[in-house]
C-alpha cells in the first residue's frame, strides 16, 4: 500500500491578487487648501471600500469555493469514455510480462505497480528467469525507461520523484523520473526479505535465527540498526509486508515489529498477521494475534501513532481508505465494521462475503464509503451514517488494490469481463466503459489495476500499461458539484464522427525496437468531420514500389484511434502514430530502406482495411492536431500469400533475423527524407 501523500490538486487561486503598484508621480506644489480636502476624501474612500467588502461577503455574490480533489482522487473528470493516448507492453520491453517490484510478489511473477502523480513504476520479467529489469511510464510525457540498475526489489513508496530499491550488495535511491541512481550505498549482510522509505532513508529487514534486523540506509550511508528478539509467529506462509512512514518502520510476517524510523526504538513486537496498513496521519495498523494448541487467534488490532503510543481495537482485520476526506482520515474497516481508529467505536458492519480476501475501502467521505469486496467480487456503495447499502455492482475477484479510481462524479472500476466501467458515484449509474484490457487475466492476482496518476486515468495489466486522457474539467473531492460542462474538447471540433473513407497513412521514421519494426505514421482524416478507427482487427500493409515491408493486424478496439478534423484542403490536421510490427510481420529492416536525401522519389503505399468490421465506435473526443495517439501493436502478421518470404530473405539478409523466436534490439533508426513523396491507399473500409 502507497502511503498518502499531499492532495494532487490545489486550492484554488485568489480571484484578485494584490493592488496594482505605481511609482511615485513627479514632485510638484499643492496649494494648502488641498490637504483637508484630500484628506476627507479618503476617509470617505476608506468608508466606501469597507462597505463594499462587506457587501461582497455577506451577500452570497461570490461563487463559493469548491472543495479540490482528495489525495488519491483523478484531478480531472471522465464525463466521457476516454481514449488512450499511450500504451506500453511488456513486448516492446522485450519481456513477457510486469511484475511487481515487491520481492515477496515478484518471485511468484504476480504483477504490481507503485505510482506517484507523475510516473508509473513496475518491473519486466520472462518466464523460467529470476532476472528483472526496473521499468517506469512517465505519465505526461509518454515516455519510459528501463533503468540500468538492476535492483532485484524496491520499496513500494515514491516521495518527491524517489523510491528505492536493492539487491544483495547494495541499496539504490532512483530517481522515477529517469530510472537512474542518484545515490548507491553498498551494504553488507544481503538483502534481506523487506526494504522500506519513509522520504529521506531506506530501512532493509533482515532476519537470523528467528530474530529480526532492521537497518537504516541514509543516502549517504548506514545510519542505525536493531535487531528485535523472536516473538513467536503466527502461520503466515511466506507473506511478508514491510512498509515505512515519516515516523515509524514496520514489518509483518507472522510476527509484527513496529520501531521509530529515528533510532529503531522498539513500539510493537508481537505475534501477528502479515498486513500493514497506514492513516493519512502517518498512523500504522497492524493485526496481532496468538497461537496456542494450534490453534491461531487473530486480533485485536494494535494502531501505532507517531508519537509512539498505541492503541488497541477489537478486530481480525483492517483495512484503511485509500481516498478520505480530512474529516473521516481516522476512520478503517477493522474487523469488517467501520471504526473510529481513535476511539474503537464502530458505525457499521460491512455487507460483503465471507472468504479470504480483507475488503477494500476504497473511498470514505462524511455521504458514503465505497468498499470493494474481494471474495464476492462486489463494489458496494455505503451511507456513511446509517450503513444503508445505496448502490452495488459486480466487479473481478482480485487479491490486494487498485480495483477502482474516482475522479469526484464517477466510481471507475474493473468489470466483472475485466473491461474498464464508470459508475455515477451517487447512483451507480453506468456512464460509460472501455473493452477488456490487454495483457490481463482472470486470476485473483492478475486482473487489470486502475490507477489515479494526477489527472490521468492509468489502466495496467500484467500485460500493458494503458493511458487515458482526461474527457472533462478539473475535478472537485466527492460531493462537489461537477464540471462535466467543461469538456477537454478542441474548441468547436469537441467530437469526431467515423468517416466513409480511410485515412492517410505516411510513413515518417522506421527504427528496431525489442518488439519488432516500429514505424511513425503521420496519419490524417479524409472528412472533414475527422475519423474514428475501432474495429478490432485492421490490416495495414505497407510496400515499397513492389517490395513488401511490413504487413500486420492491428486492435484498434482497446486502443481507439480518432483523428483531427481537417481544415480544408489546405490545412489538413494529423496525428503522429507509431506502429511496431511484431517479428513474423516485416521483411524489412530500416538499414534497407531508402531514405535520406537518396529517397527522393521513393513512394511508399499503406493500405488500410478494416478487415473485422468497422468497429462498433461512431464517434470520440477530438485530440488535437499535431498530437500522438497511443501506440500500437501488430496483434499477429498478415503476409499475403503471393509473397516469397524466403526469397525476400535472400536479397535482405539483415532483416533475416526477424523470423526467429526473438528479434534481437537494435540501434538502427532511419527518418524518412522530406524529399520522398509518400502515398496511401485505403482500398476498404
């Protein structure tokens, strides 16, 4: 769990900012009987004001100031289905899939994502192999990099654009926003089975005959360490969760040890479970327990606050919000019942299935709670005050977070088909969905995550990390009055409709990747109302004079390409697209494609059909010209049966490499000359 961090938007700007400053006018006589009368007239300047200001406030003229998004919260609004504008897989990274960054999850190849306002944070793996590569998708930038430091796990907290990470000999702090090390400090006795940051230091859990070790790592070296005696264990299997905040370190399996993160004084050290959870207070709760003729008895739960006092509340199990207003930040499902965690007072009991799965809260505000239940696969909507269920809606059975988002109007969450569902927070509504993510799977550890990351909607797969744009206004905390009419359009072109005839397709730049050939298209509308592409299977095949180069099917369904309208004739608008043909799907590579001043004349064609129908999408919000859209995949090759794959072999031997089981990255980038003209056809739609 990510601890809280500051609210993601602001409070709004004062509506006038201080009086204008003058320099001092030219000095000048003034006749004496001027004083008085200036003087008079500021007094009563001064009265005038006074009422004014007063006016203003008591009269209600002012429009009252609207609550900003809670920490957590989308900070735009999703009145529409939105369209992704960038997707990275874990193919284009040359792996099979993400993984979490966790080492207790990480080896059993279960996905997980750590994210902040600005970068999403996992790492890549291949089956049959222990060796991960440290990945991020910055958000707004559409970019990523893979991180020379190949840390074996990180802690799952980023403060200020740093996380850090560590392997058997060393502890990294990383910068997010480029994956490089700022500082690396060697530490000997191992990794350890637990690495936590509370913002300034590491904390790495080691453990030696039953007894536990933590130890601080400064960026600039090895602050304290304590080891903490056995206190008996609990079953707890090989779960394990070690998490810090500004105050205070814990770790927990079958055994839970919480210590100040200033000297490592002992606060909690007792048997227990293996969960931690924190208040946006820096608060941690843990579950303890006992074990006795084997018999295992769980609770009560022990809150540890930062000044080191803890308090006990009945309870086998907690769980605190990840969205709260201020009000309710006290407030956790302890024992399935909502509770005040400084009092012990529960409101409520917690209308979800019994199994193994500790519910979610997801959002808690003074009107409602939104509790996400594992076992039962249920989103259930709560009043606050009374428990009263106000609305429910089938969702996936999903082991630990990131079920669900809300941007203030809407609840976003996983669909029991795994596609991507908005609810009206209020009702339950449904508003809008998106199809089945990419890359994700129906198992309770492998279903798609829905991620808040600033004011972009972030789904991610074991698969695919998908990023939507916002399709409304800036957002509000829950109960907040919505800006759903101030859609994110492009002025008076807000929606694009499907056009009858295809788009242009021109190839601009060709570059190998670890996926295969990646091709940047200009792409543009042939209507002037714009275009919308969605079918889930469209051919695009392109040659070079007689020469094929690549030709594969791509799914425009889960990615939804929409196109600026055009401006006339003369002004026609486009968006920048990039296309990898996966291995099997070009013959080509760029060191074999004209380009450069030499490819004055070449012409190549794109040909576009929509081969799995036109799709079942007749209109999209409008991005803007000259922006790029998400980038695409080949889902499978489609090489035309006439074509001689061998012989195209022989003349191309560079490209030969592609038809093996995996084409190897290479440095090769070729940009297309402005001098060559470039053609498309779009036979059928």
């Amino acid at each position: 769990m990510t601890y809280p961090g500051p609210p993601q938007g602001g409070w709004p700007a004062p509506q006038f900012g201080p009086p204008p400053q003058f320099g001092p006018p030219p000095r000048r006589g003034m006749p004496r009987w001027i004083l008085p009368l200036v003087a008079m007239i500021c007094v009563l300047a001064v009265a005038t004001a006074t009422v004014v200001v007063w006016q203003s406030v008591s009269g209600g003229g002012s429009e009252p100031t609207k609550q900003p998004p809670l920490a957590g919260q989308l900070t735009s609004e999703y009145p529409s289905a939105p369209i992704a504008t960038s997707e990275v897989s874990a193919t284009q990274l040359g792996a099979d899939q993400f993984v979490s960054v966790l080492s207790a999850e990480n080896q059993y190849l279960r996905p997980g994502f750590v994210h902040d306002d600005s970068t999403v944070v996992t790492m890549t793996a291949n089956q049959g192999s222990s060796d991960h590569s440290l990945v991020g998708v910055v958000v707004e930038a559409g970019e990523q990099w893979v991180s020379p430091v190949r840390p074996r796990a990180c802690a799952d907290r980023i403060v200020d654009h740093q996380m850090v990470c560590n392997d058997a000999g060393s502890v990294y702090f990383i910068d997010t926003l480029t994956g490089r090390a700022t500082h690396t400090v060697p530490l000997d006795g191992g990794m350890g089975y637990g690495l936590a940051y509370d913002g300034d230091n590491a904390y790495v859990v080691s453990a030696t005959t039953g007894d536990k070790t933590i130890t601080q790592v400064t960026p600039t070296g090895r602050g304290w360490s304590q080891t903490y005696p056995s206190a008996g264990a609990l079953p707890s299997g090989d779960s394990t969760t070690t998490l810090a905040t500004d105050s205070l370190v814990a770790t927990a399996s079958g055994s839970v040890t919480v210590a100040s993160t200033v000297d490592g004084r002992v606060l909690v050290n007792r048997p227990g479970g293996a969960s931690i959870s924190t208040l946006a207070d820096g608060s941690i709760l843990v579950v303890a327990g006992s074990f006795s003729n084997g018999q295992v008895s769980r609770g009560p739960v022990l809150v540890v606050r930062p000044d080191g006092s803890v308090d006990e509340v009945d309870g086998d199990s907690v769980a605190t919000p990840a969205v709260s207003n201020p009000g309710e930040s006290e407030w956790a499902l302890i024992g399935g019942r909502l509770v005040d965690s400084r009092s012990g007072v529960p409101r409520w009991q917690v209308p979800v299935a019994s199994g193994t799965l500790t519910p979610n809260l997801s959002l808690l505000t003074a009107q409602q709670a939104v509790v996400v239940d594992g076992d039962g696969a249920r989103v259930h909507s709560i009043d606050t005050t009374t428990g009263v269920e106000r609305w429910s809606a089938g969702t996936i059975r999903q082991f630990g977070e990131n079920v669900g988002v809300t941007d203030g109007q809407r609840y976003i969450y996983v669909g029991p088909d795994n596609g991507i569902v908005a609810a009206d927070l209020a009702t339950g509504a449904p508003q809008w969905s998106l199809p089945t993510s990419p890359g994700g799977s129906v198992s309770v550890y492998a279903g798609p995550q829905i991620l808040a990351v600033g004011d972009h909607l972030v789904v991610a797969t074991p698969g695919a990390i998908t990023v939507y744009n916002p399709t409304g206004g800036a957002a509000s905390a829950p109960g907040e009055p919505g800006t759903t009419d101030q859609a994110a359009g492009n002025g008076d072109d807000e929606y694009v409709t499907r056009c009858g005839s295809a788009p242009v397709f021109e190839p601009q730049r060709f570059a190998t990747s670890a996926g295969g050939l990646v091709v940047t298209m200009k792409v543009t509308a042939t209507c002037p109302t714009g275009d919308v592409l969605s079918s889930g299977s469209t051919r695009i095949t392109i040659t070079q004079g007689a020469a094929l180069v690549a030709s594969g099917l791509f799914d425009f369904s889960r990615s939804v390409l929409a196109l600026p309208p055009g401006r006339g004739a003369d002004r026609p608008r486009s968006i920048d697209l990039d296309m990898t043909f996966s291995p099997g799907s070009f013959l080509r590579l760029p060191d074999t494609l004209p380009s450069g001043s030499g490819a004055a004349g070449t012409t190549y064609l794109v040909e576009c059909e929509q081969v799995g129908g036109p799709g079942t999408l007749t209109e999209a919000p409008a991005p803007a010209g000259g922006a790029s859209a998400a980038a695409v995949s080949a889902s499978s090759p489609f090489i035309p049966q006439d074509v001689d794959v061998e012989a195209v072999c022989r003349r191309c031997p560079s490209a030969a490499s592609q038809f093996g089981p995996q084409l190897h990255p290479r440095e090769s980038e070729q940009p297309v000359g402005r001098s060559t003209q470039l053609e498309a056809a779009g036979s059928r739609r």
